[in-house]
C-alpha cells in the first residue's frame, strides 16, 4: 500500500491518474488532492478516494469546499501555500500534475520528502532544471517523467550506459495545424486549437502543442532528465501519435515505446513502477492503424522549435524567460488578446528584451519568471488585440 497526493487533480492529468488510483484501492491510499478552484470536482474526488485532505489553490473558494465537505472527515485548506504544504506531508508518491511554472513550489516540497515524485508538470523542470535536479539528488528523490514522450525514453533509455545512446527521437504529432500555412494560421481560433487529433488534454498544453511549444518544451525536459548532447535530441513529427519517442544506439538499435494515445499508459507505468499495472486500454492494434508516418518539422511555420533550441542551449535564464512570456502569451490568445502567430513573436521579443543572469535557487527562478511574465504582458499591450471577447473558461471546461 503507497500513499499517494495528486497536485493538480481536477485536471486532465490529474483525473487520468485519480481513474487508475481508483481502479487498485489495495495498491493506493489518497493522501491530499489539490486543485486551483475547481471545488466541485475536487470534493467529489475526495470523498470517492476517502481523502484525507483537499485544497484549493484560490483561498476564496475554501469557504466552498468546506461546505462540499461538511460531514466527512476529510480537511480543508485553502491558498498557495496550504497547496505546498500538502505536497510537504510526505506521500509515498505525489503526482505534479499543475499546470505552468506557478508547480515549481509544490514540486520542489515533495522532492524535500524524499520520496518519488512524478512529473507530469513539465514548466518546473523546463524553467529551473537544475534546481530541480539538485534537490531530487541531494534529498535521494526518485523522479519518474509520465510525459509520454519522457516516459517512453526513460522506458528505451540503458541509464547505465547513456554512452552507448547515439540520439533521443522526440516524437511530435505536429498538431491541429500540422499541414496549414503560415498565412492560414494567422486567423486561427482558440476553439481550433484546443481541439487536438488526438489527444484529449488541459487548454495550455493543446495551445503549446499547436505553435509546437509544447515540443520546445519537451526538447528542453529531455535534455534536463537525460544525459545526452543537446544536439543528439531530434525531433520528428508523427502524425499518429502511437510511438511515443525512440532511442538510437551506436549500434543501430532503435528501441522505440509504443501504445494507444492515451496518457494513463505512461501515468500507470509510474505508478507501478519498478512493477507495472493493468490499464482499461485495449492492446494496440496495428493493423488497423495500417501505417506509421514521419515528417521533418518545420521551424519556419513554427518557430517554437528554433526558440526553444536556442533557449537550451544558452542556458541560463533563457528556457525560464521562454516559458514565462509563452504562458503569457497562451493564456491572451485564449483570452483573444492576440492572434496565435503572436504567441511566438511575444515570446521571442520578451527573449530579446530580458537577458538576466542565470538563476541559482527556486527564489531566483521565480523573480526571473515574474519579471519575464510582465515584460511579456507589455509586449502584449504593445500588440494591442481588439479581439477581447469570450474567457478561455467559455472554451474549456
Ligand atoms: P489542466 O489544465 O487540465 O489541469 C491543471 C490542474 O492544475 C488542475 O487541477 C488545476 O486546478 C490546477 N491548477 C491550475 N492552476 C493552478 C494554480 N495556480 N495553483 C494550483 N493549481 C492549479 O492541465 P493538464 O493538461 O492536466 O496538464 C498538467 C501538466 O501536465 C502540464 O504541465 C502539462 O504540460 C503536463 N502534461 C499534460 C498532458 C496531458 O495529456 N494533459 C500530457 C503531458 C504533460
Ligand atoms: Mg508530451
């Protein structure tokens, strides 16, 4: 029996990992399960798995998830801090499943319990690798990446042996826009790009993986959870979806991961992990996916790809700044602020406007990513969008 906290429980992730956790009530014991302000869903999530405690990331709604709760013994509490203080009680097993940089608190608490800590939140590692690193090593934290394309590496991967690895082959289904042009892009909505071929997922990430940031950001995950080159770090686009990354040896061996696109085969395999655990998914059919296709991307109807290389192999700040203003960005595209061609531009002027120095601690990362949202939100003003209408909520449940 481990005990488990979910970050970030209502979401996407987070009810994928609540529907396998709930499938094996012997294997797992709900600790805390957080949320930002989805009271509803988090309340119900509570009293289905006997929750010990629930929280809200918004304090304002504490007073409504206390009265979900009335009559149970599950524990309320509300604010960004009760959220790491529930990732601090010590879970055998936590998964980070909020999305953006504002999980690297959170995160960096459960890695000081020294347990195993699942990554599905990828912004943290991307904006303070290295501080994450350090503090998993020196508090003997196990990370396990349930990113598809991160887990399936880390399932390819012979760690013992990271010499031997010629490439990673990052896998990317190339998004809704995978065939569109520049031109026709220029007047996409937020309704078009959420709507992903084939995965189901939270509204930023289906943004990023339209303008391929989302891939940018994987490039950089990988090569913070990997120990190969920069440049041994490929990307391809597969349309498909049903490899989910590959790794070439020096001997040209290809161990690729495969399985139906569907994030509970990656989240089930850390949760059992060194073991592995039933899913409900049916077995791949390969026959009827018929056949496997694979593209170069294109960094010039993409420019995350380009961006986010660039922001890898400076270093420094730069994958920090790069996240920031493109969560900036995303987050006033869904609002209709700007037009999707401009989450890019708004992340490369910010790029070019802030060059600080390379943040050392959780403290410096976070002033680095503050500073970089507002300069972000200016390049916004700057940009003026007279498209203001319907909120991202309208769009996304
Ligand atoms: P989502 O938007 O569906 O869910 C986000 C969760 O975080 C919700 O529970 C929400 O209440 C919580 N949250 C949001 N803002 C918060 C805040 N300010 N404070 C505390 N909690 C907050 O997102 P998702 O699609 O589940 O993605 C979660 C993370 O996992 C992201 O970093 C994403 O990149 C990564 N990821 C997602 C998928 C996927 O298939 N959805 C795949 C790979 C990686
Ligand atoms: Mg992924």
């Amino acid at each position: 029996m481990k005990t488990i906290t979910i970050l970030g429980a209502t979401g996407s992730i987070g009810t994928s990992t609540l529907d396998l956790v709930e499938r094996e009530p012997d294997r797992f014991e709900v600790l805390a399960l957080t949320a930002n302000r989805d009271v509803a869903g988090l309340a119900a999530a509570a009293i289905r798995t006997r929750a010990k405690l629930a929280v809200v990331a918004d304090e304002a709604c504490l007073p409504e998830l206390r009265a979900a709760l009335a009559g149970t013994n599950i524990g309320a509490a509300g604010g960004r801090s009760a959220v790491v203080e529930a990732a601090r009680l010590g879970a055998d097993v936590t998964m980070g499943a909020i999305v953006g940089c504002i999980g690297l608190e959170p995160v960096m608490a459960a890695i000081a319990g020294g347990k195993t800590v699942i990554l599905a939140n990828k912004e943290p590692l991307v904006s303070a690798g290295d501080v994450v690193l350090a503090a998993a090593a020196r508090h003997k934290a196990t990370l396990l990446p349930a990113d598809s394309e991160h887990n399936a590496i880390f399932q390819c991967f012979d760690a013992a042996r990271p010499e031997r690895v010629r490439r990673i082959i990052l896998t990317c289904s190339g998004g809704p826009f995978r065939t569109w042009t520049t031109e026709a892009m220029r007047s996409v909505t937020p309704e078009q790009a959420v709507a992903h071929p084939n995965w189901s997922m939270g509204a930023k990430i289906s943004i990023d993986s339209a303008t391929l940031f989302n891939k940018g950001l994987e490039l950089i995950e990988a090569a913070r959870l990997f120990p190969v080159a920069h440049d041994s770090i490929e990307i391809v686009i597969h349309p498909q979806s049903v490899i989910h990354s590959l790794v070439d040896y020096i001997d040209g061996s290809v161990l690729a991961q495969m399985g139906p696109p569907d994030m509970r085969t990656p989240i089930a395999h850390c949760l059992a992990w060194p073991d592995r655990m039933a899913t409900p998914m049916a077995p791949l059919d390969l026959v009827a996916i018929g056949r496997l296709d694979f593209e170069a991307p294109d960094a010039e109807r993409f420019p995350a790809i380009r961006l986010t290389r660039a922001a890898l192999d400076a270093g420094g700040a730069r994958p920090a700044i790069l996240n920031a203003a493109n969560e900036v960005a995303v987050a006033a595209f869904l609002d209709r602020e700007i037009g999707f061609l401009e989450i890019a531009a708004i992340v490369e002027d910010t790029l070019a406007a802030y060059d600080p120095a390379a943040p050392e601690s959780v403290d410096e990362v976070l002033a680095v990513d503050a500073e970089a949202r507002s300069m972000a939100r200016r390049q916004i003003t700057v940009r003026g969008g007279a498209l203001r209408g319907t909120n991202v909520k309208d769009i996304v449940a």
